[in-house]
C-alpha cells in the first residue's frame, strides 16, 4: 500500500522557486493499476519519482510517504537502498537513455542481479536473465544478451527496461511514462506487457502518462493531475463515464477518435495555457481556461468533495450542478 499526505516538491531556478507539487495527498492498494495523467507540467513524474525518492531531498519541502508502512522520506539512504531494491521496480521514459552503451545487455543484467543478490552464481544470472527476456516478449534472448543498447530497436529496450525493472521480484512497478517516443502499436504492446505482468506477478502498478486514450482499458482507478495539483480521482469506469471536474472533462473530450463516421468531426483542444508553475495563481488552476469559472475560483483552492469511498474532485461545482452542466468545450 502507497500513501502519501499533503507532499509538496519544488525546485529552485533562476526565476524563483518552481512549485511542481503542491500538497498531494494519494492512496494506493495493492494489487491495483493506477495511472497518474495530466499535461507535460501537471508534477505527475515527480510524483512518481518522490515515491522512492529519486529527486533531490532539498527539493521535498514537506509532507509523508510511506509504502507498506515504510518511511520512504525519513530513512536513511542505506535502508532506503534496501527497500528499493527489494520491493520497487522503476521503468523510465525514453529507454534508450538509460542504458550504458558501453555494456552489453548481459552485462547490465548481470550488475542489476548481483546487486540485489551478492552470492548468486554467475550461472544462475544468466538462466535468470534469459527468463526474465522470455517473460517479457523476447524470445531470441540469449542472442539479445549479447547486444549493445543501440541494437535494439525502442520497444525491444522498452522489453528490456521491464525486465530488469522485475529482476528482484518487486511488489511495486512505477512506470514513468513508458510508451515516449514509441509508435502507437508498440506503446499498446507495452502496456498489454504491463498488465499482464501485474496480474501474473501481483504487482501494484503507477503507471505515469499524458495519453488518456492508453488508460481506459488499463487502470482500474485514474489520478488527473493538474499545475502540482490533484483536481480528480477516481475508478476508471466514474472518470471515463462520469467525469466530474471540468478539467477531467475537458481531457476525455479532446481524445481523438478513430474510424470513418468521425472525419468530418473538428478535433477539440482546451483553450488558454497551463499556469506558470513558479507564480502559480493562488485560485483554482484551471480556472483561466474553465467556461464555468466564478470570483470565488481565482482566489481560493477549492476542497475536495468526496462522492464515494474511490472517487473525489476539486471544484466549487456540487456533484448535483454539475449534472446540470453541459460539455466544457
């Protein structure tokens, strides 16, 4: 179980300070799919990337996380090293990036095993990494051990991420936005990959992403993001079906849809830019591009309002006016 309490995360620039999250508040059961979405800027990444505390201490201004009752901001770093290494598995954007073109696939499964597990034999590394190949989709893979990063193509490094991202039996997967720079039939596979993994494995998966259209058959609860903020949560069926706040409907309706009885249909955008994330508006962020905005909207934050035990949203609107409401574009 992933909790976190009022976490706010900035970054000092040259203009000022950077508030990328401002007092998050998130929960997390086991075995679930949820996905953090929002537009590039929305802190759904650094969420993600203060949940095993890969972002600079200074930079966490306050706030608790704790997975599994675990204190992940008031360990020390060789009990966190610990914790991460047995329990969490990171996949990140852009694969290509984050291998040493230096070592060959073998060898970086080879220092990624033994780090987790110093008396392991070097032949048990390699049957184990060859599995691990073969779980995710490749099938070639004692021929693919032996190849450098820029010998595989985006996907098949995407594969290899995953795997070494499982490679200690984690509890917990936090994939930051995964299917960058990968075709649209690719990134489907991916996240097919994903799922299954999670079902087989009893994974609890964080899957970051800014594509909406990848999540509706995926997660089974979804987390909107928005200028540091969390502006809705939800299972998938409420925000897909009964989307509350009007950010959340603005996203869905923005989706492109596919097939012929939609060419002649205009692609809708939302009007208007994301707020400035170091002089954020002390209102609701959303409200300079929101048709429903009031005064009291650019002055205050509003609270959330609970509708169930899963769902929640920040708006001044009632779940019943809101029913009253038409499109938001």
């Amino acid at each position: 179980m992933i909790s976190i309490k009022d976490l706010v995360v900035s970054f000092d620039t040259f203009r000022g300070k950077l508030q990328a999250v401002r007092g998050v508040s998130l929960h997390i059961n086991k075995g679930e799919i949820v996905c953090l979405v929002g537009e590039s800027g929305s802190g759904k990444s650094v969420t993600a990337q203060s949940m095993l505390r890969l972002i600079n201490d200074r930079s966490i201004q306050s706030g608790s996380i704790e997975i599994d009752g675990f204190n992940i901001l008031k360990s020390d770093k060789k009990s966190l090293a610990r914790f991460r290494g047995k329990h969490c598995g990171m996949i990140f954007q852009e694969p290509g990036r984050s291998f040493d073109p230096l070592y060959t696939i073998g060898k970086t499964f080879h220092e990624t095993i033994k780090a987790h597990n110093k008396t392991i034999s070097d032949k048990a590394i390699f049957e184990k990494s060859l599995s691990l190949l073969k779980e995710v989709g490749i099938y070639n893979a004692e021929e693919r051990l032996g190849n450098y990063p820029h010998q595989l193509s985006g996907g098949q490094l995407q594969r290899v991420m995953i795997a070494l991202s499982i490679a200690s039996d984690p509890d917990y997967l936090i994939a930051d936005e995964p299917t960058t720079a990968l075709d649209v039939t690719i990134q489907r596979k991916i996240v097919e990959l994903i799922k299954r993994l999670s079902f087989e494995r009893g994974l609890t998966v964080v899957f970051i992403t800014h594509d909406l259209s990848l999540v509706k058959d995926f997660a089974d609860k979804v987390i909107v993001m928005y200028s540091g903020i969390i502006l809705e949560q939800g299972k998938v069926d409420d925000i897909f079906n009964h989307p509350k706040h009007p950010y959340t409907r603005a996203l869905i309706k923005s989706i492109p849809k596919a097939g012929a009885n939609y060419k002649n249909e205009k692609l809708i955008s939302i009007e208007g830019v994301v707020p400035d994330p170091v002089y954020p508006p002390p209102g609701c962020p959303f409200a300079s591009r929101c048709l429903y905005t009031q005064s009291i909207c650019t002055v205050q934050i509003p609270h959330s309002i609970q509708t169930d035990a899963y769902s929640q949203y920040r708006c001044i609107l009632t779940p019943e006016e809101l029913k009253t409401r038409g499109d938001v574009c």
